[in-house]
C-alpha cells in the first residue's frame, strides 16, 4: 500500500512541482490575454511574448531549484 501512495505521489509530482512556476505561467497568460482583449497589442506580438515570458519564468525556476539544492 505504501508503493501505491509512493507512486501517486510521484505521479502528482510531475504535474505539480512548482507553484510558483505555476504561478508565474498563469499570470502570464493572464496579463497577454488582457492586452490583447483591450486592444494593446496584437496576436502576433502577445505570441512572441508570451514564447519569451515562458522561457524566462522555466529558466528562474531552474536557476532557483539548483540554487536551493546546492545549498
């Protein structure tokens, strides 16, 4: 039975590792969405940003969690 709730657990750990990753993602999209619903910027450019914004908030995460395991 421990195997099992060892295993879901690892399961879960896949999806959901990071908050903050999860955060920083879906406030994101959340600012790109609003731009492009009021008319600030254009599809096009809320596609670029939005490639460039999730590889900035992967990479601090990455930075974070290999800080805090040298640590």
């Amino acid at each position: 039975m421990k195997a099992i709730a060892a295993a879901l657990k690892e399961l879960f750990g896949l999806f959901v590792d990071d908050g903050s990753l999860a955060a920083g993602i879906l406030a994101l999209v959340a600012v790109l969405a609003a731009l492009v619903h009021f008319g600030k910027i254009g599809a096009t450019l809320a596609t670029g940003l939005l490639v460039a914004g999730l590889v900035i908030v992967l990479a601090e995460t990455v930075r974070r969690s290999a800080r805090g395991r040298r640590d």
